[in-house]
C-alpha cells in the first residue's frame, strides 16, 4: 500500500464524500467561468490539506457537516493562492499542466483565483462559522505578507536564517496549521486545543517547505520544476543560506555575485548548486527539517492512540520522506 493510501485510512469515505462537496461549492453559472473552472478542478493534487482538515476533526471529535465546509474552505484557499503564485512567479506548468496564467494570461488568472478565494470567505460566512473566517482571513494575511517579504529580500539578497524561517512560515507553513486549526474548530469551541494543533500543522508546514527547497538541489527535476529553479528566482533557501553563513568571505561574495548577476546561465546556477552540495547546506537543511518533524510527532503523541493520531503521524513522515 502507498503511504498517502495509508494516510487516508480513517478518512477515506468522507474524501471520497468531500469531492462533490467541493465541486457544488466551486460552481459558476457563466459558461466561461465553468470552463476554467472545470480545468482546474481536473488538475487537483493530494489533497494534503484537506487531509489535515479531516484528521485534525477526526482525532479531537466526530466529523461532522461543519467538517466538510472547513476542508472546502481550505481547498479553495489554496487553490486561489496557487493561481496568484503562478502569476507572481511566472510560472507556467502546474503539476505536469498547463498553469492558469500560461493558458489565459494572468488577469484571467488573478480574477478567478479572487473568485475562489471569495467563494471559501462566504461559504463560511453563509453558515456563520465566524471562526473559520477568522482562521482563513489570518492565513490570507500571513501569505501574503510571506510573499512581500520574500520578493524584497531576492533583490538585495541579504536574507539570513531567521527571516528564511519566518518566510516560510508565513507562506506555506501557516496554511497547514490553518487546516489543522480550522479542522479541530469544526468540532470543538476548545482555543487551547485549536492553537495546539495549529502549532502542529505550523511545524509540519515548515518541514513540507524545507524538503521542497532541498528538492531543488536534486540532480534531476523529479518534482517537474527545473534543477536550480530557485536560483533562477533568485530565492535565498536554507541550503544556500547555510552554506552562506559559514563560508569565506570571498567565496560568499563570489556566490552572491553569481545568484545576482547569472541567474540565468544554467553552468553558472550548477556551480552554485554544486558549491553549495559540497559545503553541506543539503545535509544542514535536512536536520533543521527533521527538527519541524520530530516537533510534530511529539505534540501528536500526547493525543490518546487511536487510528487517526496513527494517520496523522504517518501524514508527517510522508512529508519528509516523499520524492515529489
């Protein structure tokens, strides 16, 4: 059995039961509109979040019609933010497809991931499930504060380790801890326990966002974005901070002359990658990410046992040890 099928064990009749659900929430009567929307809903991932959602009310109550609204916020949440990322990024392929933005530009883009994004804020607020709204709206202001910060810093390049870490947490790592949060708060008005699994979602969130930043150092694109793509971005990630940190002063000019000015040239982008291979910022950042890892497992083992703490954990290594 694959991990992400033992994962979804305790869960897999109400993902199964959570697909229309997402559907009917997503849905347009403008022709257009259902024509894109049909696009994206047939290019949908793992559904990682949702899975966070699910679990988190499994392991702290019963799942409930509350449940499914949560993982359907959380769903379109992230799948507006995708949108608004491939149009900041410039990117052009989404999971082996054509992106949005490649296909019809990017005020197209833009305009309908706004669409989702506003179809995730009433669907919470026509049930008046304030506290999810809270939760979203939070998330929405960590993303994008994360994103600004991370564009400011790639044109001067003098991100160090502590605002890496802040980056990540407020663009990835706060959407996970959200869906873990808004998943406990769909069955239960207990804030000491939703903050708890928030905190848990945060960490794993940092973990997921470290192992894709060391993918990028990998000898071949086995995640389907280019080797190197970060550098090409000029994105400052913790393999390459690291390696920053203890070098030469020299050397450390060398490289952030390089990052700056042949971010393009793809023999230019593999001595980076290889100097930064060579001085141990792979094997740097792997340790931090098992740091996030062990953080988690530890916070979900105070839990009582049960099938879905059992899945939760699994959920977490799979984090770490994917390939893609």
């Amino acid at each position: 059995m694959a991990p992400i099928d033992k994962i979804k064990g305790p869960i897999r009749e109400e993902l199964k039961a959570f697909e229309p659900h997402f559907k009917k929430t997503v849905q347009s009567d403008i022709p257009f509109l259902g024509v894109i929307l049909n696009y994206v809903l047939r290019r949908k991932g793992k559904q990682l979040r949702p899975m966070f959602v699910f679990l988190s009310a499994k392991l702290n109550g019963e799942i409930c019609e509350s449940t499914y609204h949560a993982a359907c916020a959380i769903e379109l949440l992230h799948t507006a933010t995708l949108m608004h990322d491939d149009v900041v990024d410039e990117t052009y392929e989404r999971r082996g497809a054509f992106s949005l933005n490649a296909l019809w530009k990017n005020k197209i883009a833009v305009l309908v991931g706004d669409y989702i994004l506003a179809k995730g804020l009433l669907l919470s607020i026509k049930f008046e499930e304030f506290t999810f709204l809270k939760l979203i709206s939070r998330s929405v202001e960590d993303m994008s504060q994360g994103e600004i910060v991370q564009m400011r810093k790639s044109r001067k390049l003098d991100i160090d380790e502590e605002t890496y870490f802040d980056i990540i947490k407020k663009k990835t790592a706060s959407l996970m801890a959200t869906s873990a949060a808004i998943g406990t708060a769909s069955v239960t008005e207990d804030n000491e326990l939703i903050e708890k699994m928030s905190t848990i979602g945060e960490y794993i969130g940092m973990a997921f966002q470290i192992k894709d930043d060391i993918f990028d150092y990998h000898a071949k694109g086995i995640i389907g974005k280019p080797t190197g793509n970060d550098i090409k971005e000029r994105k400052m990630t913790l393999p390459l901070i690291h390696v920053l940190n203890k070098v030469s002063s020299k050397d450390r000019r060398r490289i952030i002359n390089l990052v700056r000015r042949k971010n393009k040239n793809k023999e230019k982008v593999r001595e980076i990658i290889e100097f930064v291979i060579a001085n141990g910022g792979i094997e740097y950042a792997e340790q931090k990410m098992i740091e996030f890892r062990d953080k988690a497992i530890s916070m979900l083992n105070e839990f009582p046992e049960s099938e879905a703490r059992e899945s939760f954990i699994e959920l977490v290594n799979y984090v770490v040890n994917r390939n893609k």
